[in-house]
C-alpha cells in the first residue's frame, strides 16, 4: 500500500466513524492525516486532537 492510499482509508475511517465528531473535528483530523510525513507522525496528531476533546 502507498502512503496516499494508507491517508485516504484513515480519511475514510474519520469520516465514516461511529464517534461522535463534530464536523471541524473531522476536518483537523483530515489535515493532519494530509499533512504527516509518516504513519507515527500521522497517529500521534490524531490522538493529540482526539484526547483535547
């Protein structure tokens, strides 16, 4: 699998997820997912974003 392809499932996942996340959240995870240089890089960001909640 690419890197793209790895960013557009989590984006999919993100947008598609039974959590209830308003749609600015959804929309910081997206540019987070778009904007990591590596998968660690990517996870950390979403968890920062999920545990500010």
């Amino acid at each position: 699998m690419t890197e793209e392809q790895i960013k557009f499932l989590c984006k999919q996942i993100v947008e598609h997820s039974n959590r209830p996340l308003s749609d600015f959240e959804k929309e910081l995870i997206k540019q987070s997912i778009d904007k990591s240089k590596n998968w660690l890089e990517m996870i950390n960001s979403i968890l920062a974003i999920l545990s500010a909640k």
